[in-house]
DNA sequence: GTTCCCCGATATC
DNA sequence: ATCTGACACATTCGG
DNA sequence: CCGAATGTGTCAGATGATATCGGGGAAC
C-alpha cells in the first residue's frame, strides 16, 4: 500500500466521531493492506511494537527541523506556525507543498516508510542527529501533503485518529471474522498488535489460540482505578477485601527462567539496572515464575523519595556505585505465571500461591471484610512512611492491562494550595487557541517565587473564559511562553510537595490540578514559600 | 584535542 | 501521574 | 410500555515533575 493511501484513509478514519464508524473504516484498511501488520500498528501511531527496544529518539525539535529543510524554510518559523496552528502536521502539509504542488512523486510504500523510519532509529554517534535531520527531511520530500500530515505525526507519536488499542483490536475481529476474546488474548500475550493482526489474517482463530503466555515475554501490568472511603466496597463490587500496602516507587514484572529479567509498566527491560533486585529475587524465588511487583528506593530511615527511585531505574553508567548510594527495596505482590499462565485463577488462590513462592519480599497484605479494617492498613502504611493502600477483589482474575473496578488505589485526599498565576503556554492539538497550562508562583518576601505549572482539571468551557481572561494581563510573550501580571489566585490541588531543581522556590508540587479561581483573594494574599517550606518539613517528619 | 554543559528525547510516577 | 470529554451500553425515571 | 434521562465503563488526548542518556557545540 502507499503511504499516500495510507494517508487519505486515515484522514477518513479522523473525521469520523462514531466508534463503530471507526472501527469498520480501520477493518476495511486492515483487509485492503498488505502490510497488515505495518498498517495495524501505523494507525495508532506507532512504528515499532511495544515490546521492541528500537526507539526513533526523534522529537518536536527534531522534526521542525526536518520539516523547514524540506520546505526551504527555518525551525523558527515552523515553530512559530504549529504555535499558530497546533499542529505539526498541518505545518508539514503546507510547508512541504509551499501550500499548494506536491513536492515529490516517488510512490513510498507503508512498509518503505517503515523501513526508512528503521534506518533512522538505529543511527548512532558523532554526526547522527545531522543523518537522522537529512534522512527525515527527504521522506517529507518525497510525500504528498496529505502524506506529509500522517508522516509528521507518526514520527511523533500522535496520529490523533482517535484510534487506540481497542479500536485496533475490534477492527481486526471485524477484518477477518475472527473472535475478539482472542485477539484481545492474542495483543495481551504478544503486546503487538501487528502480529496478532497477521496472526489472525493468515491463520484465523486457530492460530491466535495459539498464542501463549511465555516466560521472558513481558505482559502488561493490570492497572487500578482511584476510589474513596465512601465508595470503596461499592465501587469492589464485593464484601471482602485484600488490601495492599501501595509503595511509591516503579513497578516491576519480574520474570525468573533460567536467566531472571525485569520489566518496567511499558514492557523496557530494565534488568541490567537492577542487580541487586535480580540478586534479592533470585535468594527469594523458585525458577518458572513471573512476578508482580514494585521497586522502592529506601535509606537508613526508612523510603525515599520517588526521585531515588528515577536515579537507579534505566541507569547504565556507575550501576554499581548507586547501588550503595540508593538502596532498593522489593515489594511482590502478584504472580501471574508459575510454570504456566495463572492470571485466570481468582486473586485469593494467586495470593496463596504466592506465599509458597517467596518470602522475604513479598509486599505486606491482608484480607479485610470492612472500611475500619481497610483505614486501619492504611494508617499503617503511611505511618511507615508509604503512598496507601491497594484494594483489591479477592475473586478477581489477573487481566493485564486493564483499569477496571477490581484494584482500586486508596490515597488520602488531595492538598491545596492557594498560587498567583505568573505566566502560561500556548496548547497544542485541542488546546491550541488557549492557554493550555498555568505558571504558578509564591509569594515570597519581595515578590515571586516559580513552584511549578497547573493544566489539568479544567474543564474546556472554563479553559475558554480563562484563556480570553488572561490575555488582558499578557506582558511578554516567547514563542509558545507567556508571561502574566500577577493578579490572578487559582485554588490547585496536590499530591505531595517536592524538592525541585527547575522552580525558583526551590520546591514543585507532585500531581498539580486546578480546583478553582480565588477570586476573593489578590495575589498578595497567595500561599508563601515559607508555608511550602513549612509543609515539605513537616512531610519530612511524618515518617519518610 | 578534550572537557563540560545544554537541551531534546524518553522513561518513571 | 492527573483530568475532561466523547461515545456505547445498561439501568432507571417519568409520563 | 416506551422514550428520555442518568449512570458506568472504556478510550483518547492534553498536560504535570523529574532523572538519565546522548549528541552538539562552546569553552578551555
């Protein structure tokens, strides 16, 4: 298929609203392609499976640049446009066409768009990124505008189809009348969509059965829903409870086989970070097993922050130096595989099962048939100096990947903070004609201080109001940065505060959201960096 | 010619 | 991580 | 009894702080 093809289908796949609609347009691609597998995982906008290292190391910057070669113009006035536009893609349309011929003729295929996006993955050392500009720069030559649109977000990352994983999956069904239990099985199994999309082409329902839960083969981890108090034996759906200390750290699947490997939530392979998770695993662990589990930085007082966490996770230089820097500490609490898939048993034989397995880091748990009993582990955990509780479904099946009801994260109630707005960034996508995040500041004793950005929470009516809001207090503006008079107090709520590099106070805030405008306060009256400093001690002191 | 720093990309939460 | 919004589908409400 | 209103689950997209790695280029 043409990736100019590819390009007008996937134009028609973006302009439809309707999943279902979607869904039959993907599935008749899906059939008309020969490049099945290319074009199952193209329309999500990915290049390469989840489970494959390969990593184009090609961002917005990169591909400015690339865009202004191709068209003769500069990276600042593409820049300058996809602010104005909100889209790279847009920009790449017009600038590589100079608005209206196409620029080239050759007819790239999807699959020699895959594998020019390949050649410019694996370029490396002195002189790549000037290659990876050159090599991206021609594709953009060589595509119609249309193509150069899709060419541009794919390199990104962001096809903005409105297609993801689900639709990918019912698609394929639909394509080639096959079962979508096993596809959904065949994508859990294989984290690829364009093998199971193959699979199912070439081999049916058959041989999608035949895909199979492999040690070494990373899953994805099952996922949790935030829940309250009130809601929480509700939102279960069950009288009983297994609740798990949650620790705040980087989760972990840890697969022990004849050699043992360590996996991150999106499947990196991360084992040769960690030696000393592989040691402890192995001291602890029988062989044949895949585990469950979350990695925590602890010093001599107890966790650390997440931050420690980051400095041993990916690392490939000085390992062993920061293992003694940044002890770890390892918390299983599932097993998913124990000489054979087990994530259909119910969780509470899964729990038993793993109690014969390991011992010594297996994460803390107990079953609870009521709140009292849940609040009490959560006491528990944060007197220890941990994030709170899991809450889990002791009749529940492991099903990787999936958010449902069946684990639901208990954290204690948000904090908030009273911050002038000091500035702001021009969004992208369906942002773009707003404000699409907030500078936040302190007061602090002759002015401000930076304590980090707010852009969630606010719901698109308000993002509006408060866009044409602001505009009246625009005192400089950078590209896509802007800058504000202090005059506006916004309410924003917060997980945790912590130490921060960038900020000028000196502090961030974790989990930043937007509660509300204090219109009844000025900015005079804002939260200081005395009180942030006051509250990161006193966290300090709470047991961490 | 080396060393150091900046910044973009990619990952964690 | 967080949050909002769009949609599909199931359940409840109101006449 | 039926259509409208409401709730629930799933997905996509837009954005947060932070750490490390790697390439490029300035400083020495």
């Amino acid at each position: 298929m043409r990736f100019d093809e590819f390009a007008k289908r996937a134009a028609r796949v973006e302009s439809l609203s309707g999943d279902h609609e979607k869904t039959e347009e993907v599935a008749g691609l899906l059939r008309e392609a020969d490049a099945t597998p290319v074009v199952a995982r193209f329309v999500q906008g990915r290049v390469f499976p989840a489970w494959d290292d390969t990593k184009l190391d090609v961002g917005p910057s990169l591909v400015y640049d690339a865009v202004a070669l191709a068209g003769g113009t500069d990276a600042d006035e593409v820049e300058r446009r996809v602010a104005e536009r909100g889209d790279v893609g847009e920009v790449a349309a017009e600038v590589g066409t100079g608005g209206q011929q196409t620029f080239g003729s050759t007819e790239q295929t999807v699959e020699g768009v895959q594998e020019a996006l390949r050649g410019i993955a694996e370029g490396s050392g002195e002189g790549s990124e000037e290659k990876k500009k050159r090599e991206l720069a021609n594709l953009f030559m060589d595509a119609s505008s249309a193509s150069a649109k899709y060419l541009a977000r794919l390199v990104l990352g962001e096809m903005r189809l409105g297609v993801g994983e689900g639709t990918v999956r019912d698609a394929v069904a639909e394509a080639f009348g096959v079962d979508v239990t096993l596809v959904e099985r065949g994508i859990m199994v294989t984290n690829d969509t364009g093998e199971v999309a193959e699979v199912a082409r070439d081999g049916g329902d058959e041989a999608l059965a035949d895909l199979e839960m492999r040690l070494g083969r990373p899953v994805k981890p099952m996922l949790a829903q935030s829940s309250t108090t009130e809601n929480l034996f509700a939102d279960l759906g069950a009288d009983e409870a297994v609740v798990g200390w949650k620790y705040d750290g980087a989760r972990l699947q840890i697969h022990v086989g004849d050699e043992t490997r360590l996996f991150s939530r999106s499947l990196e392979d991360l084992t040769d970070s960690l030696p000393d998770v592989v040691e402890k695993v192995e001291e602890d662990t029988e062989e044949d097993v895949i585990l469950d589990a979350e990695v925590v930085a602890v010093g001599d007082d107890g966790p650390l922050p997440f931050q420690d966490v980051l400095r041993r996770i990916r690392r490939k230089y000085r390992v062993e130096e920061m293992r003694d820097e940044v002890g770890l500490e390892v918390h299983v609490f599932d097993v998913l595989y124990d000489d054979g898939a087990v994530i259909d048993e119910p969780l509470s034989e899964r729990r038993d099962r793993l109690s014969r397995l390991v011992d010594g880091i297996r994460g803390r748990s107990a079953v609870v048939s009521d709140i009292d009993g849940v609040l009490e582990e959560r006491r528990a955990a944060l007197d220890a100096g941990h994030e709170g509780v899991m809450v889990k479904n002791p009749g529940s099946a492991y099903t990787p990947g999936s958010r449902g009801g069946d684990w639901l994260k208990l954290k204690p109630e948000p904090e908030t903070l009273d911050l002038a707005v000091t500035g702001g960034e021009w969004g992208e996508g369906r942002r773009a004609s707003f404000v699409g995040s907030y500078l936040l500041s302190a007061r602090t004793d002759d002015g401000y201080a930076t304590v980090g950005k707010v852009a969630t929470g606010i719901t698109d009516e308000r993002l509006e109001s408060l866009t044409s809001r602001f505009k009246e207090l625009i005192i400089a503006e950078d590209g896509k940065e802007i800058e504000f008079a202090p005059e506006v107090v916004f309410e924003v709520g917060y997980e945790e505060i912590q130490r921060s590099p960038v900020y000028s106070s000196g502090y961030a805030l974790r989990f930043p959201r937007f509660v509300g405008v204090r219109d009844d306060k000025a900015p005079e009256d804002s939260d200081s960096v005395e009180k942030i400093e006051r509250l990161y001690a006193q966290d300090e002191g709470d047991g961490r």
